[in-house]
C-alpha cells in the first residue's frame, strides 16, 4: 500500500477512532468513554461491505461473514473467464449489494468519506489479497481471498462458516505500490460506474426517502466527522434536540434519535443522549446481542436480511 493511501487511512481512523495524543487507534473501544474504535459505525467501517452485512440490516452484527453473500461473490467469481474476483466481478458484487441496501437499509449511510472506504473495499479485493501483483502475473482467486476474508466451506451445507482470517500458505504481497490515486481511480471507473448509488442521500431513488431518512443522515453525517476526542461532549445540545424532536413529532420520527430508528445506531456512535435505548451506553437487547460477538466457526446470515430486519 502506497505512502499516501495509508496515510490517509491512518490519519481518518486516529481522528475518528482513536487518540490524537498518542496517534493511535483503538481496535475495539475507548476504555474510559467507551466509545470509538474501529468498531464505530460510519467511520472507518461503513455500510454496502463487500462480505458483511449493513450495521442496520444486520441487527447490529456487521462484523462476521456473511454466508449468502460471499455465496453471491463466489458465483460471480465462478462466471469470470479466469475464475478469479477480478475487478469486473467486485463491480457486480458492488452493484448488487449497493442497490440491495438501497432498496431495504431506509438508513443507508453514504457520506464522502465512509462511502470511500466502503467503495475503496471492493478494487482492494484483486489488488491486496491477490497472491502476488494483480495485473502483473498475481491471481485473485478463491483459495487467497477466502482465506484472508475468513471464509470456509461447509460442503454438506453448502453455506460459508466465519473463520479466523489468516495469510494463505505460499502466499505473497504485491511488489509494487497501489496508491490513492490507483485506488480512486478503480473505485471511480471500475467499481462505482456499475451502480451510481446517490451521495449523500442514497435514499433518494428508493421508497425510503423521507424527512426522517434525511434527519438521521445528517445526524450521522456529523457523527462521522466528529472527532472521537470530542465524543461525549455534545450534551450542551441535548436540550435543543429534545425541543426539535417534540416539534418535529407529528412528522413521524417521535422516538427516534434525530430521526435515527435505535436499532441504526452503533453504540460507538458519538451521540449526546448516552444512556437512551440506542445511545451508545445502552443500545437495545438485539443489537447488543450482536455487537462485538466474534465467535468463529459459525455460519452467520445464510438468507436475506427482511426488511425492516425482526431483530431478536
């Protein structure tokens, strides 16, 4: 990975995630706010994954693998001339799960930077985990990426158990630099081209557009781009957002978080009202449930999410 893609990387997820004294990031939650990390939602980790369901759809789990779409990705791999998750294949990966989400995810998340992460994700399937260069001899194929990915096969089933993620044996890194301009270059004429998702109102185009959509997605949009040090100290505004809800009550987004349904809120989400249902001290049972359970050895999400999804 170039100098400058990483940097960008890693200076966002400091920012949002993590501890700018310090210039690090915390893989799960702050220990003090408990708050941030790479699990915040929206940040660092966005919706339409190339292989894990949206934060919303999902009830909250968007960290194991889902079965039935990396079934879909391997179909697709499967179609391809050289068999391979080239970049044609991650587009219609891209596309499905884009229009998917569109149709039955009303809190869709789709600002600029997390909509670049999360399309950034499908050209850095062939060009990270292929073994060896992709384009200069290196192959995307299904041993490498299902290995990175966590992906195994239970053949009796047919569904892919979520496995610990590991480096493929005889496997090695690209020996030439993919930087940002490479990588937004693929995203915007190889991945993004096959399903023009709206930014920053996917809902638009959908049945899902309405005034309270709109409110949670600017809620979320500042969420995104609040610095994690600042998380926690939004409460001088509680009292304007109680008076703006009660106003805005007979549109229909009474009881929710600026328009957000709780079960859209990660508990890493930087949000004045804590200790509400949703607010990141008590998110409610089905996402907590969910939430930072990595148990491997599983199969997790072998149909389609409903809509809106009965989380239990």
């Amino acid at each position: 990975m170039g100098a400058d893609l990483s940097g960008l990387l890693a200076t966002f997820a400091v920012l949002t995630d993590g501890d700018i004294a310090t210039e690090s990031w915390y893989i799960g939650t702050n220990p003090n706010s408990k708050i941030g990390g790479l699990n915040r939602h929206s940040t660092v980790e966005a919706d339409v994954s190339p292989n894990r369901e949206d934060y919303y759809l999902g009830c909250g789990d968007n960290h194991h693998l889902s079965s039935r779409l990396f079934r879909q990705n391997v179909a697709y791999a499967a179609e391809d001339p050289d068999k391979e998750f080239s970049m044609s294949v991650m587009g219609k990966q891209w596309a499905a799960n884009a229009k998917y989400s569109q149709d039955n995810n009303p809190f869709l998340y789709f600002f600029p930077f997390p909509s670049i992460v999360s399309l950034g994700a499908y050209p850095f399937y062939p060009n990270f985990f292929s073994n060896g260069t992709y384009g200069a001899g290196g192959v995307a194929n299904y041993e490498s990426i299902s290995s990175i990915i966590g992906a195994q096969l239970n053949e009796e089933t047919g569904e892919f158990e979520y496995v610990p993620e590991r480096w493929p044996e005889n496997w090695y890194r690209r020996d030439t630099e993919y930087g940002a301009v490479a990588a937004l270059t693929d995203l915007l004429t190889e991945i993004y081209p096959q399903y023009l998702l709206p930014m920053p109102l996917p809902q638009i185009g959908s049945d899902n557009l309405d005034v309270a959509t709109v409110l949670c997605n600017v809620q979320m949009g500042l969420g995104s781009i609040t610095p994690l040090a600042l998380g926690g100290q939004e409460a001088s505004i509680e009292a304007g957002v109680t008076w703006a809800l009660g106003k805005l009550a007979p549109l229909g987004i009474n009881n929710t978080v600026l328009g957000c349904d709780t079960k859209s809120i990660s508990p890493n989400f930087l949000t004045s009202n804590e200790t509400v249902e949703g607010g990141p001290l008590n998110p409610p049972p089905s996402v907590v449930k969910n939430t930072g359970n990595n148990v491997y050895n599983k199969v997790y999400f072998t149909e389609t999410p409903s809509s809106p999804p009965q989380c239990s």
